[in-house]
C-alpha cells in the first residue's frame, strides 16, 4: 500500500490575518496487487432488521435474498457472521459468539441460515451494534465491516444507542442502509458518522440486493484497517477543524486523538485503492509582512509509519492582490459543505411548516449545486422544490412530495464532487 498527499491553498494572508485553510488530497494505490486474501484479515458482520414491520411490501423477503447475494460476495478467508435484528440481538449464523471463514461450505450453510429469517419482534440497533462490536473484537487488527439494514425506528430507552456509539465508535465501519420511508435519517446518519460509514436510502425492497451487492464489494475492495490523519500545529497554532470533504463531507474534529504536545490523529477508517480530500483549517498567531510559517504538517499514517506527508504553510503579505486570491479547491469544498448543511436545513424548515425559510435555504442550496456542478444533487432537488433559476437560486416549493424524494435527498446531501469533476 502506498500514499501521497498534497495540499491546495492560498498560502498567503493580509495583515492581521489568523485563518490558514487548505485542502489535502490523500491518494492510496491500493494493496498494490497483493490478493485480498493474502492482504490484511478482513471481518464482515451483517445486520439485518428482522422486526414485525419488515413483513410489509415484501421486505423481509428480499431483507433475505439480499443477504445471501452478500454472502456470495464474501472472498474465501473472510471471518464473518450474520445477525438477526429484533427487540435484542440473535447471531443467525454461526454459533452464537463465533464467526465462521468464508468458504464454499460455510456461504452455503450461511445461505440456509438466513432463510429462517422471519420478521418478529422490536428494533433495538445499539444492541446490534455492540454484538457485532463483541465479534469483530475476537479479530484485532482486521479491516472490519458491517452492513446494518433497518426500516424503522429505534425502540431502545433514550440514549442506549448513544451509549453504546460511543463505547464502539471507530472499532468498525458501519453503512447503514433504511428501506422504505418510516426510518429516520437522522438515526442512521448519527451511527454512520460515529462508524465511519455511509447512510443511504433504498425506497425500493426490490433493490436491496444491488445495495448489498455494493457495499461488500467495496468492503472486499479494502485492503488497509486503521489508516489516519496526523495533524501537527507550531506553538501558539491549533486546529480548528478537519473535515472529510469528498466523497462526502464528514466532520472528524471531534474523533481527534492527542499525539504529544503539538499534534493529533483523525481516524480515516479502511482504505483501498481510492482518493479522499480533506479540508484543514488552522488558526495561527497573526504575522508581519514577508513573515512566513508552517502552519501545520499533515501526515498519512498506520501506527508508527509515516506513508506521506504534505506542509500548509503562511505568508503574511501586504499586497492585496495575493492575500485576496480565493483557491480553487478550497472554496468549491466550502460551497459543497455549505450545500449540505442548506439541504439539511431546508428539509427541518419544512418539516416545520416554515415554508419561507425552507424556500431560501433550498434555493441557496440549487445555486451552490449549480455552481460546483454538482448534477446529482441538483436532480435530487427537482424532486422536492420547482427550480425556476439555478444560477439566482429561484425556486418553489412543492406541494407535494414523496416522502423517499425527500429522504434521498436528504440521505445524498453530504455527497459531494471534486473541482471541475462530474458526479
């Protein structure tokens, strides 16, 4: 496995200036042709929802041919198990406390096993969630995966989930996928965020199985387990942010973890062969003209190697015409952020029935989909408002919008595109 990393910015600052921002692209070649299995050891854990509500609309049928489609994707040697998710967690396959070793004999059994998934019973995702924790414990140092698949909300006491998001957080990646619209986003992305993983929609049963067939394959596709971002700051310097901004923004300020005195890591989860931007916003003591400084040095790391390293740097000028130079990448991501967060916003407001802040937050958020070129996001938000001017930001609100519309929306919201790059 080998990175690079490279930093865009304006490295210079007007007189008086504190704020350092720069965008880091991080670049993995992958396992550089080293077979999956002879690779790190991989444990897959897959959560299904087998509450009452899954008999609707034919769910838990395709819940279960979905399930198998995945076990068919495991590569031989993968550890991995299935779990039944009702009112408690129950291990489908294998024996309860184990994890069974892909093979032909083994995704047969496994296959078997899931066609005695039948909907019964509650939704309590925190337990889950820590007896997939209690299982990829047993393989310290795997690249560990889960698949947790719901369609409704979680019935545990207020704030178990939490409880339990932050004993487990970080020791797995998690993609949650809702089916159907009676789930809440806001849940799922709550788990998705603590888990390093990605929430989504899949309005359709029907579609579960491609939904699963995807998130093994890029799970099969992983070939490093604990890769992240050292962040080292100069005395009087402190980050204020570090934000993961494509594919898809997520916040990682609040998962630092102090390395001495002067820096801190910021888990990245699993990698592959794959490219990753990340927006590093550092404050810094205010300087004199033609002073400059390392602002912060920014390094890729697995324990105590050091793959690559890029520097953000400070030039104090007094020439207007640098200092005010706005850098590309760092103002598209900020734009794609702000989308996010206008989508986000737009979707409470109207929920609300405050239809004129919901109108202004949309429309900014049409613009900046415009803007950035952004396609997806702007098809995603045809569905909930009329765009009458992408460039002004002029839309209508619809009257009348489907509640998987707007959870697509809402669910693709952080999904963002890279400078000068379509979706």
């Amino acid at each position: 496995m080998s990175y690079t990393a490279e930093a865009f910015q304006n490295e210079f600052l007007a007189l008086g200036a504190t704020e350092v921002n720069a965008i880091v692209t991080v670049t993995s070649s992958g396992g550089g042709g080293v077979p999956r299995s002879a690779a790190s050891g991989t444990t897959e854990i897959i959560i299904v929802d087998a509450s009452g509500s899954m008999q609707a609309e034919g769910r838990i049928a395709a819940a279960r041919h979905a399930a198998k489609a995945a076990v068919a994707c495991l590569d031989d040697g993968v550890h991995f198990a299935l779990i039944a998710g009702v009112g408690t967690a129950q291990q489908l396959f294998p024996a309860p406390g184990q994890l069974a070793v892909a093979n032909d004999q083994t995704r047969s059994e496994a296959t078997w096993a899931i066609d005695r998934l039948h909907a019964s019973g509650g939704t309590a995702m925190g337990a889950w969630l820590l007896l997939a924790a209690q299982l990829v414990a047993q393989r310290p140092g795997d690249i560990a995966h889960a698949i947790l698949l719901t369609d409704g909300d979680n019935g545990e006491r207020q704030g178990y989930l939490e409880s339990v998001l932050d004993a487990v957080g970080g020791r797995f990646t998690v993609d949650c996928r809702g089916v159907g619209t009676n789930w809440k986003v806001s849940e799922l992305r709550k788990i998705a965020g603590a888990m390093l993983g990605t929430v989504d929609i899949v309005a359709r049963p029907t579609d579960l199985t491609a939904a699963f067939e995807q998130m093994i394959t890029a799970a099969m596709g992983k070939t490093a387990a604990d890769v992240q971002l050292k962040v080292w700051t100069p005395v009087n310097a402190t980050v204020r942010f570090v934000k993961q901004v494509e594919p898809q923004v997520a916040d990682l300020t609040g998962k630092r973890v102090a390395d001495g005195a002067r820096a801190a890591r910021y888990p990245l989860g699993a990698w592959g062969a794959e490219s990753r931007d990340y927006h590093i916003c550092v404050d810094v003591p205010p300087g004199a003209a033609g002073d400059e400084m390392l602002a912060a040095r920014v390094s890729v790391v697995e324990g105590d190697t050091v793959h690559t390293q890029a520097l953000v740097r400070a030039v104090w000028t007094d020439d207007t015409g640098l200092s005010t130079r706005i850098n590309r990448q760092v103002a598209h991501y900020t734009g794609q952020a702000e989308l996010a967060d206008a989508i986000q916003s737009g979707i409470e407001a109207r929920k609300a029935g405050d239809d004129y802040t919901a109108t202004m937050k949309f429309g900014r958020a049409a613009q900046l989909a415009h803007e950035s070129g952004n396609q997806a996001t702007s098809e995603l938000l045809a569905t909930v408002v009329d765009i009458e001017d992408a460039a002004t930001g002029t839309v209508r609100l619809r009257r009348k919008v489907a509640a998987a519309d707007e959870m697509a929306l809402d669910t693709r919201s952080t999904k963002t595109v890279r400078v000068g790059r379509g979706q």
